[in-house]
C-alpha cells in the first residue's frame, strides 16, 4: 500500500470535484475548494475519520469495496479506479506483461495497413513502424536507453517536439504524463518503470510539475496534428488497438476524407511507392 500516494491523488481528485458536480449546494460560507472529506465520506459510505486518516497518510488499507466506493463517491474514471486499486494493493482488473517483442498478431495488421500505423510498448518504445509511419514520424526504432521511450524523448529531447506544432505541446504533454501515470500503477514495483518516471521528474520541471498534478488517463483514441518538412501540418485520427498482453499496442492514423490532410497524406504515400 503506497500511502503517500493515495493521499496525494485522493485529496486532489476531491479538489477537483464540485459540489454542483455531485448535486449538492455551493454554499456561502464553503471555504473548501471542491468537495469536503465529509462529503466524500458520506457519497462512499464510509467515516469521515477513515477517510480523513487516508488523507493524512496514516489510514488502514481500504478494502476493495471501499475503493470501488471511492471510486464512485469521486467519480473516477476506469483508469483512475485501477490505479487507486493498485495503489492500495489489490490487483485490478487489467494487468500488462512488458514485452520488447510485438506479438504475431499485431504485426499482421501492421503490414496490410496502408494507413500510417506503429506499435508501441506500453512505456513509448516503438517495437515497429511500417513505412508510411516513418515518413511522417521519423524512424523511432533506433534509440537506445531511456531514449527509446516516446515520453522521455518528449519531455528530455527536441525533435519529438518539432513535429508537433508548438500550440499542442501543453495537450501531449498531458496525456503523456497521464498515460505514464497509468501505466505506473499497471506495472507497480517495476524497475524500468521507476527508473523512466524519476529521470524526467529530475531532469524536466515541465514532467515533475505535471506529475504532481496526479491525473490519470490511458490515452485510447485521440486527435494528433504531425508538422512534415515537406507536405506541411498533417491531422490525423488516432487509434488505439489494444495488443492480447496489452503491454503493447497498435496505433493507426487515419485522416479525414477529402481533406486537406488526406491529400498530404497521399502525396508522402506516392513518394514511398507501392509496398
């Protein structure tokens, strides 16, 4: 049980609740930003004075059902209910097993798709891209060390930023660190998972202030604008297609018809030629 940290993202998801998000009145005299403890506790069916002692870093574990109760009393999301599970010792419904190796499945995918696509380890390391990923993305199989890592290069590196043009960097910025806080919780006691997290919470104040603010999010589908020397800013659909072991995935960018996007697209795609 990781008491600090169930402190931590407790006490913030409840700041960030509202009362009129829960059906109850602000209140003149509220000085509490968000919901208080005894609200809280009240929404889960538990005492104000366990709920207190786990804000205080000092309570018993919660059972299972008491995180499920939480869960609901501070309306978390799936992912954020699996990782206060992992965080108080209970194993959740979604375990990864990290894998450097892509398996068969995914791979056939990869080569009849005529759409960019890549897969990725849970932790940002790109296992394999097909051509027309490369073309827009760059070749990502080539780093070492905790370079191979998408989020690291984010935060620590340059040319993973300019791709992207400069007013999204604060939403990737985001969801990388609420994925990385996601895939934490999966992968509680991993090495390679706590050695990633503390270099960039050492070496980049963007990443330490981000991950203080304690959100958590498995990014599942999203939009992605990509900056190309060439064909120019390219937008794209992403989705996300869970591996068997889900310790990888299958990302696949696809633009809108008739767009703009989509003919920037073809344009790279003729000067790759035929697979």
């Amino acid at each position: 049980m990781d008491r600090i940290a169930i402190a931590d993202f407790l006490r913030r998801r409840r700041c960030a609740l509202q009362p009129g998000d829960v059906g109850l009145q602000q209140g003149r005299r509220r000085r509490t930003a968000g919901l208080r403890r005894d609200e809280v506790a009240a929404r889960a069916d538990i005492s104000t004075d366990f709920y207190a002692r786990l804000e205080q870093r000092r309570g018993a574990r919660p059972s299972q059902q008491t995180v499920d109760a939480l869960a609901r009393a501070l309306r978390l999301t799936y992912d954020e209910r699996d990782y206060l599970l992992r965080l108080a010792g209970h194993r959740a419904s979604l375990r990864s097993r990290p894998t450097d190796a892509p398996g068969p499945g995914p791979v056939r995918v990869l080569e009849h798709l005529d759409a960019p696509a890549q897969i990725v380890s849970d932790l940002g390391v790109t296992l394999r891209q097909n051509a027309l990923a490369q073309a827009i993305s760059g070749v990502q199989t080539g780093h070492t060390g905790l370079e191979r890592s998408m989020f690291y290069r984010w935060f620590i590196g340059s040319e993973e930023r300019r791709r992207i043009p400069a007013e999204d960097h604060d939403v990737h910025s985001r969801r990388y660190v609420a994925q990385l806080r996601a895939i934490q919780g999966r992968r509680a006691g991993d090495g390679e998972t706590r050695t990633l997290v503390d270099e960039l919470y050492r070496r980049s104040r963007e990443f330490a202030q981000l991950w203080d603010q304690h959100e958590v999010a498995l990014i599942r589908s999203w939009g992605k604008r990509i900056r190309h020397p060439r064909a120019g800013v390219i937008s794209f659909d992403t989705a996300v297609l869970l591996s068997q072991n889900r310790a990888d995935v299958l990302l696949v960018f696809t633009a809108a018809p008739d767009s703009d996007s989509a003919e920037r697209l073809a344009f790279l795609s003729r000067r790759i030629g035929p697979r």
